[in-house]
C-alpha cells in the first residue's frame, strides 16, 4: 500500500493572479467529481471521474485511504466508466466537484483545487517523507495550514453535501 503524505492549506489570494504574476505554472488542470461508497473514522472507499480539460479524455478511479493525518495509506486504480456509472447509480450520492490545477512552484510540485459548492480554495503539496513534510516552510500566499482540520477536508465537505441533499 502506498503511502501518502501531503500537507493543506488555504490559498490566500486569487490562483490566477498567481500564474498572471508567473509565481506558479500550470502544468495541467483537471474537472474532479468524487463520491464516497464507504468511509469510516479513518478509513474510506471513493470513486472519481476526472476529465482533463486539455484532451478532454476522462479517467475514472476507485480509492482506498487508511489513516488520519499527515500521512495516510492509499490505494488506487483505474476502473472503466461503466462501474463507475454504475456505483453512482446505485447510491445516488451527490458527488464533490472542483477543478485541480496542477502547478510548479519553482521547484515544488502544487495542486489546487476550485471547490463548486464551498467557498474556500486549497492548495496541497505532496511529500516523499515525513520528515520533508515536517521541514516545509510554505510561502506566504499558502494561508493557513488545514492539514488536521476535518472541516476543510474532502470527505466532511462531501458529507455536508448529502445532508444538505436531504
């Protein structure tokens, strides 16, 4: 099982500006709806379908994260459009939508990600370490760290979603 490790925060000024003004550059940006099957305190199952907005070709994906923090097991693979219409299908889950920009931060590989139903922006660097990821000195324009926040996460927005569905 892979490890991930990655830390959040709250972007601070408008993502444009920062490709206007050349401090990122974007390497890719992708339009993501996810839905979760299952999910417990620390463990979850999703599904994605993810379209990149350059090629238009869309992936679909299932994921499964074991842990809480900075770092968390995952798992994930491609499956094909017709399981992934078919689980959204059965549960009738409103999914999470956002955009992801993918960027470069000089050296440091960031993604962004343009939530539709909240008001808030991420930004998210990933770590080949813990001990990177506990050294990282973030620019000023990442904002505050959300990291251990639960109410900025994926799957709490997600599950705000489907109670407001009700």
């Amino acid at each position: 099982m892979a490890l991930e490790i990655e830390r959040k925060y709250l972007l601070t000024i408008p993502y444009q500006q920062l490709i206007e003004q050349g401090i990122i550059t974007v390497k890719s940006e992708q339009r993501i709806e996810q839905t979760y099957i299952a999910m417990d305190k620390d463990q979850e199952l999703r599904v994605r379908r993810i379209l990149d907005l350059s090629s238009n070709d869309y992936e679909y994906t299932h994921t499964f994260k074991n842990g809480v923090g900075l770092a968390r097991e995952e798992v994930e693979y491609n499956i094909t459009k017709v399981i992934y219409d078919q689980v959204i299908e059965a549960f009738g889950f409103v999914p999470l939508t956002k955009n992801r920009i993918t960027a470069m931060f000089g050296e440091l590989l960031v993604e962004i990600d343009v939530y539709d139903q909240v008001d808030f922006v991420v930004v998210e660097v990933e770590f080949g370490s813990m001990e990177e990821a506990d050294s990282f000195v973030p620019p000023s324009w990442f904002g505050e760290e959300i990291s251990f926040n639960k109410k900025y996460s994926n799957k709490a927005v997600w599950k705000q979603l489907q109670s407001e569905k009700q």
